[in-house]
C-alpha cells in the first residue's frame, strides 16, 4: 500500500525532500535491468508494477538476479521504500515478460 512519503518517524521528526524522479521503465522479460543506483541521499522511492505480469525486485548487488527471488510485485502491485524501512543500495527488477514499472524516487533536502 502507498502511503504519505512524509509520515511522521517519530514525535519529533518529519522526512522532508525537495526532490524526486519519476520514472516509467520498460523491462525485458529475462534481462535484469538496474531501476535505482545506489544513492545515499535517498529518502523515498516507490514501486508500482503496471503490467500484466508479476515483477521481481532485487535490493543490492547480486549475480543471482532470477524472477521470484525478492520482492515480488503482482500486477498492479507496489513496494515502498521509507525511513521505516530506509535503502539506499542499488535496485534491479526482472520479469518473465516484457513489463513496465512505475517509479520515483525522491531525495533529502
């Protein structure tokens, strides 16, 4: 579930950001293609799968970037990245068929 990227983290601190990229990413199917680069500013992304098909992500570095080892999203499916769960590693996404993924990410002030 997407939820407000500016939730309250605790009873004094709020994430603020003033800058994101919105991204739409074509994935072949059977090719890992890199979503997000490492980033240690990141303070936010989020994951949409606009296909028809399921969609892999895979946080970090790894050679072993097969469909359903991860975080697997279902059509229409999504995954976000907070400071509850914060990552700043490379992203990769994989799929069995040709997909597209709905992306921002977003970035410390």
């Amino acid at each position: 579930m997407i939820v407000n990227p500016a939730m309250e983290v605790s009873n004094t601190t709020n994430v603020s950001f003033n800058e994101c990229n919105n991204l739409i990413l074509k994935i072949v199917a059977n090719r890992a293609l890199t979503v997000l680069s490492l980033n240690r500013k990141r303070a936010y992304a989020a994951f949409i799968n606009v296909s028809l098909s399921d969609i892999t992500l895979i946080l970090g570095e790894t050679t072993d970037r097969v469909p359903n080892k991860g975080i697997i999203l279902k059509p229409n499916g999504s995954f976000e990245i907070t400071q509850i769960n914060l990552f700043t590693g490379k992203v990769s996404a994989i799929c069995t068929a040709d997909s597209e993924l709905s992306a921002i990410e977003c970035f410390f002030t």
